[in-house]
C-alpha cells in the first residue's frame, strides 16, 4: 500500500516526515486526487494525494507515505523482476514482467494484473490490451 502526497504548503520537510503523517492518518481512508487536511501541532496542513494505491486506501502501518513536493509530478516504480517492455495506450501503460502483465492507468494506479505460464506478447489496439500467452492463446483486456 503506498500513498504519495504533496503538501499544500511552504516548508521543508524533516526526513521522519513520513511516519508522523502515516500516524495522523492511520485508520482514514483516502482517494487520489482528493484534498486532505491533517491537524499537526493545532494548525492544519493540507496534502494533494497524488497516487493512493489502491484507491481508496485506509492508512495503515503497513502504508508507504511519500511526499512530491515539485512541480512536475513524479511516481516511481520497483518490480520485483527486470521490466521487459512498456506500451503506451490512451488509458495508460502496459508494463510488461517476464511472466506477468500490469496494466496502469495514467496516474499508476493498477487496473489489472495477471500472470502466465508462458508470456510471449502484449500488444495494444485503440482501449484494448491483447495478451499473446501460453502459445496459441490470446486474452482481450478493456480497462
């Protein structure tokens, strides 16, 4: 679970940032692209949330809490295995595992996931994703 906010306001950051806003937030549940506010010290600090994944999210002490506080917002991404490919659609982004097939939306929130056997192609047409898998079958995904 992981939740990526970006303050509302002007002021550096302490590096245990984190895990002061994860316990305000423990047991609240969030959405992406909502406004929250957290009451700190008795004054209230609001936070964008850019990536509540999944969304909606209930903070919990297993939740990743990370700020943007750029202009430009950035999400990383970590797999657990080599990323073979990443094709681009109008609703996202296939990404592409050795024997697994993410689908993101533009905002990397998962909209599907699988895994198979044997993973030989993915190719996208229009809103389509078409998994090419286990040798001579294929699997039609509209997110």
């Amino acid at each position: 679970m992981r939740l990526v906010l970006r303050p509302l306001f002007e002021a550096e950051l302490p590096a245990d940032f984190g895990e002061v806003i994860k316990n305000k937030l423990t047991g609240r549940e969030v959405r992406t692209g909502e406004e929250i506010e957290v009451e700190l010290l008795g004054k209230p600090l609001r936070f964008k949330v850019l990536l509540a994944e999944p969304s909606p999210l209930k903070v919990g002490r297993n939740t990743k809490v990370e700020f943007s506080t750029g202009v430009a917002e950035v999400l990383d991404f970590e797999f657990d295995e080599p990323v073979r490919e990443v094709v681009p659609f109008d609703g996202g982004f296939v990404v592409v595992l050795s024997r697994k097939v993410l689908i993101l939306n533009h905002i990397g929130q998962k909209i599907y996931s699988d895994e198979f056997e044997e993973l030989n192609e993915v190719r996208v047409s229009k809103e389509t994703v078409v998994i090419i898998h286990d040798g001579n079958k294929i699997r039609l995904v509209k997110p």
